[in-house]
C-alpha cells in the first residue's frame, strides 16, 4: 500500500510539471522581465521626447566609450584563435566520446540563420552604397570611395563579429556539455565564483544577458519588420509608418510563436534550412542577372583589401578626424553583435555538441564570413557597379530611406516584383528564425538553464521580444535601435572579458586531466605490452 501511494504521488507530479505554464529561476526571470516593463511603460509615456534621450545617450556612450568597443572587439578575435590552435584546440564539446548532433550543413545553416540573418538583408545593399556617398573622409561618389566602402562593410560583418559569438557559443558549450553545469552565462564564471553561480552574483549575470539579449534581438527585430513594411510599400502602395510597422511586428511575431513551439530540430532546425535554400536561389539570381564578372572579381578584390588592411581597419579610433561617422556605424555594430552574442552564443552551443575546439571555432569563423562576403559582394558590389556606370540612381533611394534598398536594387533587374515578394518573405522568414531561437535562448536563461521549458514560457519571451522591438520603432526608429544595442553592449563587453579568463582556467584544468588520462593510457599500454611479451617468453621456455 505505501509503494502504491508513492507511485501515485510520483505520477501526480509528473502530471502536475507537464501541465504547469511556467517553470523558472524566480529572480532571473521576474526581475528581467519588470525591468523590460518599466522599460515599455517610460518609453510608451514619455513618448516623442525618448527620441532625443536615445540619441543623447547613444552620443555619450560612443564618443567616450568607443575606443573601449575597438579594444574589446580585437582582443575577442584574438582570443578565438588563441584558443582554437592552442593547446585546447583538441577538446572535444561534451567529452571524448561525443558526437555531433546535427550534420555539418544543418550546422552550418543554423549558424548563419542565427547569426546574421536579418541585419544582412538589410545591409547588403544599403551600407555600401551610404559608405560610397558619404565616406569618414576623401571624396563620395569616387572609384576609391566604392573600394573603401566594401571594405568598411566587410570590417562590420566579417571575423570580429563571429570572434564574439565563437568566444561566447564556445565557453557555454565548454561549461554545460564538459562540466556539466546549466546551460546559463553564469555557468561559465564557475573556475572564478564557485557556487556562487548559483547565488545572488550569478543571478545578477544572468539577468544582464537577459536584458541584453532581449534588446540585441529587438534591434534585429526592428530593423527586419522596417524592411518588410518598406517592400509592402513599394510593392502595394500601402504607406509605410510605424503603425504598418507594428501591425507587421504583431502578425510575424504570431507565426514565430508556432515555430517556437515546435522546439529546435522540429522548428528552428528545418526554418534554417529554408532560409539557406531561399537565399542561396537568391543569391544565384543576382549572380546570374548581374554584373556576373564584376561581382566574382570584387569577392576577390575585396577579400584581399580587407585582409591587407586588416590592422588598420581593425584598431582605427577616428581620433584624427573627430567626426561622428564611426560612432554611427563601427561603434553600433560592435554593440550590436556584443548585446546579440549571449543568444547567438547559447544557440550555437546547444547546436555544437560533439565538435572539438578546433572545429568549432573555424567553422564559426570561417565559413559564416565568406558566405557573408560573397553575399555583400553581390548585392553591394551590383548596387557599386550601377552607381559607378551611371545605370542606376540608388543613392537618393538609399539616403531617403535605407530600408528600402534591397527592393530599389531588385527593380533594376528582370521579374523585379517576383524578387521584392521573395525578399519579403524571406526577411520575414529570418524574422522567425531569429524571434523563436532567441526565444529558446532567453527561455533557458530565465529557467536556471533548463533547455525544454513550458510552452507558454516559450511564447510569453517571443510575445516580449516583438513588444520591445515595437516599442523601439515607436520611440525613435533607427536611432532607438542602434541606441538599444550600444546601452546593453557596453556592459556585457566587460562581462566578456571576464568570461575569457575564466574559459583559459576551465579549459586547462580540461587539457590537465587529459594529459593524465593519456598518460595513464600509455602506461596501462605498456604494462599490457610487458606482460604479454614475458608471457611469450614463458611459453617458449615451455
């Protein structure tokens, strides 16, 4: 009878955790999401005056904390390859025996779905041409300038954003698949805190990524639902504003909610591949139909420019010129990638079991970027090739509103409408992408590390994250956004640093315990090889 009672209590709780609507670490998740609150709630009440706050506060932060961003930018990059092609490059994510998940193409998809995505279609076409019209310094409108402009473009998306998300995705796979530890960013601070992670210190940490991923995915967020209501637009007539804007925040944040629903191989797994399928079409298109020659010979003259300017690129302050022209677009992006990188960096964790250190790295920074390049090299580059022959007046469309000019560089070529449309859908789609994936990662968060949160867990922080990124449009727009990025980048960079030091220690105790492991291999080897070889003798004495 009392075996009988302990089953049924066994199976009451069972029941009683499948059908609960939330399962949380408290502090994490209530604080996080009242400080988003209060966040909406000034935002929404101060209203048109956020603006100026926002762009007062972006100033301040970039021009007295820019060099800051540049420094801490290299020195993750670096970092990364330390670590890849040193003595923990053989470490393998989840133990001498783990395998991979998922297939090097599903990983591969994954990875650049969840980390350019939106901001890449937005870009492509908009920042070389604005870099081309208006240079940090010489003449606009120049052959030099379009040279410089592609390189500028290649600097903010090539290997110092993914040397921040391979820092980030690597020391939480390293902590939760080797050590065993909650798949949260306090995890990674246990050679430094101990148990604490689990205490106030780590909470706190927690509640930082939180915030900063939340509004890292907003900017994404903003920016993506801006380029669909700015195609909608053009394709329809339909007035873009802000009010279309968050009607189309609301709808696509409802579609996302299903993809987050079905979980990760189920959902996030299969909208990846379709993003990679959709836009590899796309990309064959605009070789195809464009300036074929022009786009090849510029990915190559590009990559080369980039990589022969690499250090100078990498570490220009724009102390000389005192302008602002960095502070609008360096600055944001390194906080831009900073504020993004805890999602992207748990979301390529828990996809990366099973590959070694080594791979890991290079895959995360190799093959991302030169997808990239070729990317902006084919939709930037044929925006350059129209602006230099005279074919096309892309400027004008582009400085009156950037996100409009994918579309604009679409009309210019055959089936131009089919094109917009497919571009609509797929920014839409990678709106998806991003909102359910970063929706599992805060999830995780904001549950102390749990990775199969409730349902309606999954689809309150999806709800959140479209709330923000409306929220944003309604308080400033671009400037908002940009403004969102750099505010939580500035002190998670910090947080970064840290994390690297306490990555090195995790990681050599790791290399120390497989050194005698081998060693202990080799010796038990050789006592096997002894004992036989005195066996044999034995026998031939026989």
């Amino acid at each position: 009878m009392p075996k009988n009672t302990s089953i049924k209590k066994n199976i009451a709780g069972t029941i009683k955790n499948k059908t609960r609507y939330f399962d949380v670490d408290p502090p994490v998740f209530w604080i996080s999401a009242a400080l988003i609150v209060c966040f909406i709630v000034i935002t929404l009440g101060v209203g048109e005056p956020m603006e100026r706050v926002f762009a007062a506060v972006q100033g301040g932060i970039s021009v007295n904390g820019g060099w800051f961003f540049v420094l801490a930018v290299n020195f993750f990059l670096v970092f990364s390859l330390f670590v890849a092609f040193g003595k923990f490059g053989d470490i393998r994510l989840g133990g001498r025996n783990a395998e991979p998940e998922f297939s090097r193409t599903a990983w591969f998809a994954m990875l650049f779905s969840a980390g350019m995505g939106i901001g890449i279609l937005f870009w492509s076409v908009g920042e070389p041409v604005l870099h081309f019209v208006s240079p940090p310094s010489g003449a606009g409108g120049t052959v030099f300038s379009a040279q410089k402009s592609m390189q500028y473009t290649f600097l903010h998306w090539g290997f110092h954003a993914w040397g921040i998300y391979a820092l980030v995705g690597m020391s939480l796979a390293f902590f939760t698949f080797n050590r065993r530890l909650p798949l949260t960013i306090s995890s990674v601070f246990y050679p430094l805190i101990g148990e604490r992670i689990h205490g106030g210190l780590g909470k706190a940490i927690n509640i930082l990524a939180v915030v900063a991923t939340l509004f890292g995915l907003a900017t994404s967020l903003g920016l993506g639902v801006q380029q669909v209501s700015a195609g909608l637009s053009r394709l329809t007539g339909i007035e873009d504003n802000v009010t279309l804007q968050v009607i189309l925040i609301a709808v696509i944040t409802l579609i996302a909610t299903g993809s987050v629903v079905a979980g990760l191989s189920a959902g996030v797994k299969r909208l990846s591949q379709m993003n990679i399928i959709i836009g590899a079409v796309f990309l064959l298109f605009m070789l195809t139909v464009g300036p074929t020659l022009f786009i090849l010979g510029s990915f190559v003259q590009n990559i080369g420019a980039y990589l022969q300017n690499f250090f100078e690129l990498s570490f220009w302050t724009e102390t000389y010129q005192q302008s602002d022209w960095q502070m609008s677009w360096t600055v944001f992006y390194w906080a831009w990638w900073i504020s993004w990188s805890p999602f992207v960096g748990m979301f390529i964790a828990r996809i990366s079991k099973g590959r070694t250190v080594r791979e890991f790295i290079m895959g995360v920074l190799i093959v991302p970027t030169i997808i990239t390049f070729l990317w902006l090299s084919s939709f930037g580059g044929t925006a350059l090739f129209l602006e230099l022959n005279g074919l096309a007046n892309l400027a004008t469309a582009v400085e009156e509103n950037v996100a409009t000019s994918l579309f604009v560089l679409l009309e210019q070529f055959p089936l131009g409408t089919v094109t917009s449309v497919i571009g609509i859908l797929l920014v839409t789609s990678f709106f998806v992408t991003s909102s359910d994936s970063g929706s599992l990662v805060i999830d995780s968060l904001t549950a102390g590390g749990k990775l199969d949160a409730p349902v309606p867990q999954r689809i309150f922080w999806a709800v959140t994250e479209g709330a923000v990124a409306a929220v944003l449009l309604i308080g400033g727009g671009l400037a908002a956004l940009q403004t969102a990025s750099i505010i939580t980048g500035l002190p998670f960079a910090m947080v970064l640093i840290i994390m690297a030091y306490s990555l090195v220690k995790g990681m050599r105790e790791e290399r120390n315990r497989m050194d005698r492991y081998e060693t202990e291999k080799e010796m038990r080897s050789y006592q096997e090889r002894i004992r036989s070889m005195l066996a044999k003798r034995e026998q031939k004495k026989q």
